[in-house]
C-alpha cells in the first residue's frame, strides 16, 4: 500500500513538472493534496522498515545460538584419588592348605574371636594323609637337589639328571607292563578261542531254533487264519438266523398293531350307528313333544297344568336330542382318530416288512461273504504276510547273521591273535629299547653334571645358590608337612595357633586349591594398617609418602582422620587395580572394617588450562571451539572455529591442554544454548579473561 502511494504522488509529481514545462501552472489545491499523499506514503514507508528491522533482530535472536566463553589462562590441576578398602590388622596370620584337602566341616565364623587350640576346620583324613604322602615326595626330591647342588651341580644339570632318572623309571615300567600284557595275552588266548567256539555253536543253535519256530508259526497263523474264518462263518449265520427271527417278531407286532386298530375301527362303528339311531329317535321325540304342545296352545289354552308338562316334555325331549348329538359327534371323532391310528398302523406294517427284508438280504450277503472266505482260508498255503510268520522270518534272518557274523569271528580269531602276540612282541622289544636309551641318558647326565662341575667354578657357585634355595624350600615344605602331620594326629582337626579375631574363613566345605587360605587370623599386638585398591591409572600420579584422609565407621559414627601416608604401592593386577597400604598410628581401630583413603595431588603448574566443558571430539581427534569476528554485508558476525589440542592433565573440573594455534586472548567456548560446529554463527552471553 505504500509503494502504491509513493507511485501516485511520483505521478503527479511528474504531471506537475510537464505543466510547468510547457508554462501552465497547476492548481494550488492539487499541489497541495500531492504534497500530503507523498508524506502520508514517506510515513508509512519508514514505519514499515521498523518492523521488518525488528522482526529481523527477533528471528537472528532465535535461530543464532547464545554461547559462553572464556580464555586460557595459567594454573595448577588438583588431582583426587580415592581407594576403598579395609583396616587390619599389620600381624595378620594366614593359614594356608595344599591343594586337594578336603574340608568336611567348618567351625569357625568370620568376626569371632578365638583362643589357640580352638577349632577352625575339620579336614578329611583320606585327602590329608595324600597331601602329607605327596609333601614327603617333594621333600625327598629337595633333598635329592639339595644333595646334588652340595656336590657342585647346577640346577640345570639337577633337573636333567632327574629328568633322566624319570625317563628310565618310565622306560622300565613300560617294559614291565609290556611284558605282562604278552602274558596276559597268551593265557587268554586259549580262553578267548574257547568263547568264540561257544558263541558260534550258541549262533547255530539260536538259527536252527528260529528256523523251527518259523515252521511253527506257518502251521499255527494257518490254524488261526481258518478258525477266525470259521468264526466268522459261524458269526455271520447266527447273524442271519437271529436277523429273521427279530423280523419275524417286528412283523407279528406291527400285524397286531393293524388288527388292534380294525377292531377298535369296527367296534366304534357299530356304537356310531346305534348313535345316529338314537339322535334320529330323541329327533322325533322333540317332533311330537313340540306338536303336542302346539295342539294344546291351539285347543286348550286355558289349560295351564297341561301346557306346563307339555313345556317340560318338550324340554326334556330336546336335551335328549342334545345327548345324543353329542354322542354321535363324540363316536365321529374317535373313528376319525381310529381310522388315522389304522392308516398308519398299515403303514408301520409295510415299513416293518421292508426294513427286514433289507436286513434279512444283507445278513445272506455276509453270510455267503464268510462262507466264501473260509474256503479261501481252507485253501491257502502262503503264509508269509501274516504278522506272526513275518516277525519268525525277521527272527529267523537275524539269527542267520549272527550265525555268519560268528563264523567270520572264529575264522578271523586266529589271525587276529597271531597278530596281537606279534604286536605284544613288538612292544616288549621297543620298551626294551627305551630302557637302554634311558639307561644312556642317564648315564650321559650324570657325566655331563660331573664335568661341569670340575670344570666350571660359575656352576659351582651357582649350585651352591641353589641349594641354598633348595634348602629354603624344603624348611617351608618340612613346616607345612609338620602342621600337617599335627592335624591328622588331631583327628583332622585344624585349630587357631594364635589368640586373634577370624578376619577370614573358607565360605564353604570342599576340596582346596593351591595356596587356599584357610583362615586368616588378626594379632593386635602388631600394629593396624589401611589397605585398598585404585586404578592402575590413578597409581601412576600416586607416590610413597602422599598423605590423605581416612574415613570410617566405628561404634555406629563416621570418622576422619587426617595425614594417613600412603606405605606402599604394588603392582597392577590381571583386572588393572592396584594394592595400596599405608600403616596407621596406634590406637582402637576397627579390625575388618570397610574405610576410604582419600588423597588429594596438587600438579605441576600448567601454562594453558580450560574447563573440561570446552572439550570436544570427533573422528580426527580433540579440540575447542574458539570465537572469530568477520565481516560481512550485514556488519560484523561471530562465529567458531576448530582449534585442535592434546590434553596433558585433567581433574574433575579443569584440563590442561597443548595448542600451538589458541592464543591467549583467544576466547574458548566453554557452553551454549544449543548444539553448534565449526562455521556456526553465534551470540557472546559473557566473556571472561
């Protein structure tokens, strides 16, 4: 409407100027209504662009995303480590079983104080006396090392003289066995041909059973095949006999049916015409009752005794002709009922006859069937499809392959035997073999130790490390065989050695594992220490002597207690955690209860820090999005930018982060309102240095 208007006034504008170009001079009132009509429109024009301003800055507003900024400055990261985990005590006694131990009974609960000699488990004897059997081997073995180690021998040379010795014990034990079985083989030579004998003579006498017992079953399935035939033949006649005798007796009942109903027809005949009879009678009754009393009217009117009786003659007359009209109706309807009853009497009766007659033809027809089939039976010879001669063919086959079966046994059980003797021949050579080649290796073991050890002072020294250590391990396996010599004279009974609190049981009866702990006892005479586990991750950034807080519950109530230094830190487990101790100071700690040690690391100083909300990845790695003014048609736009960097440290709130393109003044954006990338045009909400 506008643009419209500012047309119009240009129009007369240009009207106007044409006038005045070829000398007229436009009326004043015109000039002025133009003059008007351009402000009108002028007005309208700006009012218009305000709006469109507006609702330009109202849209940019919303689809322009409002974000936060701040820049990178300078500063240190706090790194927090917490571990959980239990207080113990630092003397705590653990009392291990060898694998294999069967624990039967466990009298022990965790927490419960105990005194030495108290019951903790009761082990099985059986499984016991195996273990002591098998420590007493490996004690004997130490000793063997120990003994070879004290003559200069190395562990090496040790091992192979064993090994070796291992090798012929092995060899000659094959020898042995070998040996045995050729024996066992030739003594049961003569009883496995006496088996086969008597298998195959079973065989042939299980075929020549199945063959008469087929014989049998052709003669009894003929037998059969005809009795049931002649039942059926027999079935089929009474059939028949009985069918005609139930017609005959339908017949005779439905006869009696139809005289019953001639009867009744023939009796209520004769009362219905003694009934007309007697209507047509009470008819002329009423007839001369009525003349009468017509002759009395006419000649006697005055006399009214007579006109009475008349009257009543009269009246009596006609109820009579009613009776009998009744009855005559009555004795109507029943003979209509009879004859009806008669009809269909007659018709049950032919029904009767023909229902039978059918039945009679039908039970003929079976019974010539039957007849017809006996013969057949009578007649028959092949007797293989019946079921009974088919299951004596299928007994009678199997029998016959079992025969063959144990005839190729007999004839393969002498060359099979021949060949298993050649085989047990074979083996005792080859076994013989392997004691000789033992007996050389042994023999070239114990030559190759002795060399080493005249000729080598570096074995010398090393055999006589190790048997020290040969030494160490027999101490340990000579004091667990003596703890376990004490329980089977107990009666398998393992008791506390100590007074202590059990920190910890078996949760279950069963056969041990290596290195199973058995109980766990705590000494409170020794000191108290916090043991826990962290990350493998949180463990590189930790050192011996960190000191931290440790929180724990005592008597129902939360307490701290400050600068609890950290002992030691161990190695990572197979799952990447990794034990931390700290020894704590005297005093009534809660033995086995849960606690957490929190410690808290200041790092090194950082020349570039952010907040951890500035961070951002995708598909080519970590960056910040960073805020760029450029100019545009439409004045100056904010946008972002990508700027790649690699994160050196971070705590829960700030990182610490390598970029060689962010500079210090450069805005990092830290939030926004909504989702953006690189490129995005977006709004400054606050900034900070």
């Amino acid at each position: 409407m506008a643009f419209d208007l500012m047309e119009r006034a240009r129009t007369r504008a240009e009207q106007e100027r044409l006038q005045l170009a070829s000398g007229e001079r436009p009326a004043p009132r015109m000039k002025h209504a133009v003059q008007r009509t351009a402000a009108k429109a002028l007005a309208v024009f700006f009012v218009l662009m305000l709006v469109l301003t507006l609702l330009s800055r109202a849209a940019d507003g919303v689809t322009v995303a409002r974000v936060e900024t701040q820049a990178a400055k300078s500063g240190v990261l706090t790194q927090r480590i917490t571990a959980g985990g239990v207080i113990e005590s630092q003397g705590d006694l653990e009392i291990t079983l060898p694998a294999g131990i069967r624990v039967t009974r466990i009298a022990a609960a965790k927490g419960q104080q105990v005194k030495a000699g108290d019951t903790l488990l009761e082990l099985d004897l059986e499984a016991l006396q195996s273990a002591i059997e098998k420590l007493e081997n490996d004690i004997g073995l130490l000793d063997l090392k120990i003994a070879n180690a004290a003559g200069g021998n190395s562990g090496a040379s040790t091992d192979a003289i064993l090994s070796a010795q291992d090798a012929l014990d092995t060899a000659q034990v094959n020898l042995k066995n070998a040996q045995e079985d050729y024996e066992r083989l030739k003594e049961g030579r003569g009883t496995a041909e006496e088996r086969i004998q008597e298998d195959l003579r079973q065989a042939q006498a299980d075929c020549d059973e199945a063959a008469a017992a087929l014989e049998k079953s052709k003669v009894k399935a003929k037998e059969e095949l005809v009795k049931a035939a002649q039942d059926k033949a027999d079935g089929a006649k009474e059939a028949l006999e009985t069918t005609k005798e139930s017609a005959r007796d339908a017949e005779e009942s439905a006869q009696q049916a139809v005289d019953s109903a001639q009867d009744q027809q023939s009796s209520n005949d004769s009362s219905y015409f003694a009934a007309v009879n007697t209507y047509n009678r009470a008819v002329e009754a009423v007839k001369q009752a009525q003349a009468e009393l017509d002759e009395l009217l006419a000649n006697s009117p005055d006399d009214t005794a007579a006109i009475a009786a008349a009257r009543s003659a009269l009246l009596q007359a006609q109820s009579g002709q009613d009776q009998a009209e009744a009855s005559m109706n009555s004795l109507a309807d029943a003979g209509s009922t009879i004859y009806k009853s008669l009809k269909r009497a007659k018709e049950n009766l032919k029904s009767v006859q023909e229902k039978w007659t059918e039945k009679i033809q039908k039970a003929e027809r079976e019974a010539a069937q039957a007849e017809t089939k006996l013969a057949e039976a009578k007649e028959k010879t092949d007797m293989s499809e019946e079921p009974a001669v088919m299951s004596a063919q299928n007994t009678l086959e199997s029998a016959q392959r079992a025969l063959q079966s144990a005839q190729r046994s007999a004839e393969d059980a002498g060359t099979s035997t021949e060949d298993q003797l050649l085989a047990a021949q074979r083996t005792i050579e080859s076994a013989q073999r392997g004691v000789e080649s033992a007996q050389r290796g042994l023999e070239n073991a114990r030559r190759q130790a002795e060399n080493e050890r005249l000729t080598n002072q570096n074995t010398r020294a090393q055999a006589e490390i190790e048997r020290l250590g040969y030494v160490s391990q027999r101490r340990e396996s000579q004091k667990k065989l003596d703890e376990l010599k004490a329980v089977a004279e107990a009666g398998g009974r393992l008791a506390a050695p100590i007074d202590g609190t059990v920190l910890g049981i078996l949760e279950e009866t069963g056969t041990t594992q290596d290195g199973a702990k058995a109980a766990v006892l705590s000494r409170s005479d020794q000191g108290f220490q916090f043991e826990g586990s962290i990350t493998q991750k949180e463990a590189e950034t930790l050192a011996v002597g960190d000191e931290g807080t440790l929180s724990f519950t005592k008597d129902g109530k939360s307490q701290n207690v400050r600068g609890v230094r950290v002992t030691s830190i161990g190695m990572a487990d197979d799952k990447g955690m990794v034990k931390v101790t700290a020894v704590l100071g005297d005093g009534a700690w809660p033995t086995g209860g849960s606690a957490k040690l929190e410690i808290s690391k200041r790092s090194e100083t950082y020349n570039t820090c952010l907040p951890l909300g500035a961070l951002r990845s995708d598909a080519d790695g970590k960056f910040v999005l960073v805020l760029r003014e450029k100019q545009t048609v439409m004045g100056t736009e904010q946008t972002v930018v990508k700027v790649p960097v690699e994160v050196l440290a971070q705590d829960s709130e700030n990182m610490a982060v390598e970029a060689s393109a962010l500079g210090w003044d450069d805005q990092v954006v830290t939030g926004a309102n909504k989702p953006i990338s690189e490129g995005d045009r977006v709004r400054l909400v606050t900034a900070g240095k």
